[in-house]
C-alpha cells in the first residue's frame, strides 16, 4: 500500500525561484546567512520576496542579491533559536532557558 508522510501545513514554504551558494532551493521562511555577517529570514512582502534582517523595518529584495552571497542555515520552523537571535526575541530565549516550549 502508499505510506505517506503528515506534514504540518503551517511548515509548507513558497520556493523562491532561487538558490544559494550551495545550489539549495530557497523557500520562504528559510533562515540565511549573507556574506556580510548577517543573518535574515525569507518572507515574501508585497508581491516579492525579501531577507527580513534584524528589526529593520525595509526588507532587502531576495533578487538584489546574487546567489554566491546567501547560505541557507535552516528555518524558522525547525530552528526557532535563530530566528530568535536574528530578531533579538528576549522573551523567547528566556522561555527556552526555563524549559517552556
């Protein structure tokens, strides 16, 4: 017979269109690291998508950036402790360090 898998409908992502250095497809609320340093999530805002970096409040188009700049380092469904430090969410840390999911 099939076998098949659950998954979670909230964790499906949009494919981007792109790839990164590593020729991985980029989904929306992947987690990446640029080559500056910085980290950012994708997310797709106002017809596009875009890198969310920090508490900026103006996204960076995902277009303005050429492939070899972005590795993927997970997402925001399987590793919420980087989103957390990309966002600086306090709250969050300080519920993971009292055992609080």
């Amino acid at each position: 017979g099939y076998e098949g898998y659950r998954v979670d409908e909230k964790t499906i992502g949009q494919f981007t269109g792109y790839f990164d250095r590593d020729d991985n497809e980029i989904y929306e609320d992947d987690i990446v690291s640029l080559d500056d340093g910085r980290n950012g999530v994708i997310d797709f805002f106002r017809g596009a998508f875009v890198i969310r970096i920090g508490k900026t409040k103006i996204p960076k188009f995902l277009a303005d950036f050429r492939k070899w700049q972005i590795k993927i380092i997970g997402n925001r469904f399987e590793n919420p402790d980087l989103l957390a430090e990309i966002f600086k969410d306090q709250s969050l840390k300080i519920k993971k360090k009292r055992g609080v999911k």
